[in-house]
C-alpha cells in the first residue's frame, strides 16, 4: 500500500523556521517527482514546491520562494521542506503528496505562525 | 493564486446528475497535461476521485466520471447521494508556472 505521512508541524512565531517531513512507504520513492501543497483555514489548494525524483531539479510558488527549500533524502524514502521567514499567511495544513501518474496524498500536518 | 476556474457550488437533488466544470488555458490543461479531481470532506484531507482525465481509483463508484476537452475538463456526478456533499478540486499542471495548479474548488450542495 502506497502510504505518505507528514510530521512536524506545530505552534510557530512570526519569523521563525520549521521542519516539515515526509515518510514514505509502498512505492518505489526515488522515481517519483514529490510535492508539498498546502491549504490556508477555509481556503482552497495551493501548490507550495515540487522536486524531482532525484532531487536535482526544485520549482516553488512564488508565494514562499526564497523562503522554503524543499529536499528528499532517497535513501530514508523521506520528503522534507525546510520553512524560514515563516508569516501568518503560512498558516494551513501541508501535504505531502507524489504528483506523477497515480496522485497520493498524505493526511497532512497543521502548521500555525503567530503574529 | 488559483489558475483553474470551477463554478463555485453545485446543487441537485438526489438522484440527480450535476457536472462541475474546471477552465483553464493553453499552458495547462490545453497543453495536454493530465487532469486529477478530488474530493474534499470537512476536517479531512483531499481524496483522490478520478486520476488521468478519466480514471477511476479502486474503490472509487462509477458515479463519478471525468472527461476534458479543450482548454477544460469536466466532473459529473450520477446518481447524486447525500455524502457527495463535499467540496471538489481539479487539478492539473502548469508549465508557465512550472508547477502544479488547482482549481478554485466547488461545494456541492445535494437538496
């Protein structure tokens, strides 16, 4: 079973930097492109940052580029994205998803930046 | 900021059938990138209702159907039932954008 589960969301200041990882089991990882998306309380969906599945190639909204880095380590099967300069307006839950062919999202994790 | 367009509610009694439209453009879905629908329940995460233009996950009634033509895509619902009252996202890719895009989203209503 393809399974994606998110961790590392939490209570975070304006400004501050978090964490956000990515388990992934079932498939094989590496050949498969990852993204993070997200979604603001009563919002819609956002497509926050994509990675290759090699991780040589990343692409970000413009709304947090600069500011989240996405990565994957293939060896853990694990999809980070690393947030700093984190805003209000970041607040939502983040999904880990993989994006090529057969979409799979994860359950997400609630991330909520205080002002 | 959403590329796709959807209606923003749908409505039907049950047993209907209702469509929900998704418009985009000619570096999206007119570009023949492949389009997804999900399906959204209140407090939960989207879950995945038609994959490739047409396709059906296992699991998922063959109520539900999705074509695309054009620069848009389509989602129908037959059969209409009270737990299809959800909210629905079509999703595609981008390549000005370089990225993954989604549609405004639609709440669908059953009367």
């Amino acid at each position: 079973e393809v399974r994606l589960v998110e961790s590392g969301g939490g209570l975070v200041q304006s400004g501050g930097s978090l964490r956000l990882s990515c388990a992934a089991s079932g498939f094989t990882f590496s050949s498969y492109a990852m993204s993070w998306v997200r979604q603001a309380p009563g919002k819609g969906l956002e497509w926050v940052s994509g990675i290759s599945g090699s991780g040589g190639s990343t692409n970000y909204a413009d709304s947090v580029r600069g500011r989240f880095t996405i990565s994957r380590d293939n060896s853990r099967n694990t999809l980070y994205l690393q947030m700093n300069s984190l805003r209000a307006e970041d607040t939502a839950a983040y999904y880990c998803a993989k994006t090529q062919l057969i979409p799979v999202w994860g359950q997400g994790t609630l991330v909520t930046v205080s002002s | 900021q959403s590329v796709l367009t959807q209606p923003p509610s749908v409505s039907g009694a049950p047993g209907q059938r209702v469509t929900i439209s998704c418009t985009g453009s000619s570096s999206n879905i007119g570009a023949g990138y492949d389009v997804h629908w999900y399906q959204q329940l209140p407090g939960t995460a989207p879950k995945l209702l038609i994959y490739g233009n047409s396709n059906r996950p296992s699991g998922v009634p063959d109520r539900f159907s999705g074509s695309k033509s054009g620069t848009s895509a389509s989602l129908a619902i037959t059969g209409l039932q009270a737990e299809d009252e959800a909210d629905y996202y079509c999703q595609s890719y981008d390549s000005s954008l370089s990225g993954y895009v989604f549609g405004t989203g639609t709440r669908v209503a059953v009367l």
